[in-house]
C-alpha cells in the first residue's frame, strides 16, 4: 500500500509510506517524477505557456536533488527538489530501487523549497507545523470575529435597511479577513 501525506506551506512536503503486506520480500521501483515551467497565473488560466526566458536544470545525485531555475531579464525564480531517502537520479525522476520484507514500511519525505528573487522560501519542519497548529487553536475564529465586532464603527440608523446592509457588510469583511 501506498499512503501519500502532503502539506503545502512557505514550501510543499510530501511524507510518501510504502507498506509490503506480502508473505515474502518484493522489489519495488518508486519513481518520482518532477518538472517546473515556472508558468505565471496568467500563461496558466489561458492554458499557453510561452516562455520568453532560460529555463535551466542541474541535478545532484549526491543529495538526491533536482533544481530548476528560470531567468528573464532581471525576473529570477528557482526550486529544489529533495528527498530525505538517497535514490537514483534517472533524468527528471529520482528513483528508489528497494526490495521490502513482509510487515516493513518504507518512508521518504520530499521537500521543494522556491526561490524568487532573493526570497527563499522553505518547507516547514513537523515541529514548526505542530506549533503553527497550536496557534491556530489559540486564535479560534469565534474570537477573532468577537475581537472585529467591538472594534467596527458603530452605525445607527433610522431606516432598518441601511442597518441590515451595514451589519451584512461587517460579517462579510470579517470573513475576507479570516
């Protein structure tokens, strides 16, 4: 079985589990496939990507990384692909050549940080995730909207539509803010 756990943050993890429930060893082949066209939102809603920059691969089989950097002008953004586990680089794909025995299970975190400009945007760790958790707990959107209404102008009116809209309008700012 194969079991995928993915968290997109400053950057993307991806925790992959591969579970034998065979009596008897298995060779297994897990292949990673990985590109970036680094197409803006734009090139992507209009389904065309024309790239009028130098898109740019350099693996590491050593750390088991895949990097790809696009350059136009000034404009620089660049991603790493990493996997906790060593494998093989075979072109764009990593991939892990394992043989599992009955009842093992097999575990690779992949990590794709992303760079544009001189920002560098990192996945982060479990223990981060887990404190960033524990805030949000902290700050339950009940409060925060508590918080919005005793701090929104007040609005008085002798014709209840202008206080309905006016009511209306402060929810639907407080859920723009959440």
């Amino acid at each position: 079985s194969i079991q995928r756990y993915r968290f997109v943050g400053d950057g993307l993890v991806e925790v992959v589990l591969v579970e034998c429930h065979a009596d008897a060893p298995i060779p297994v082949e897990i292949r990673l496939s990985a590109a970036s066209d680094f197409a803006d939102l734009f090139e992507v809603k209009g389904k065309s990507i024309a790239k009028r920059g130098t898109l740019s691969t350099a693996h590491d089989p050593e750390r088991c990384a895949l990097m790809y950097e696009y350059r136009h002008m000034e404009f620089r953004a660049a991603t790493r692909i990493h996997s906790t586990e060593l494998g093989r680089i075979d072109g764009e794909d990593i991939v892990f050549d394992l043989t599992l025995e009955p009842g093992q299970t097999w575990k690779t975190r992949v990590q794709v940080s992303m760079q544009h400009g001189e920002d560098i945007l990192e996945p982060i760790s479990e223990e981060e995730r887990a404190a960033s958790r524990a805030l949000q707990q902290w700050r339950q959107p009940s409060g925060i909207l508590q918080r919005w209404n005793e701090e929104v102008p007040r609005l008085e009116a002798d014709w209840d539509l202008v206080n309905l809209v006016y009511r209306q309008s402060v929810v639907d700012l407080a859920a723009l803010r959440l």
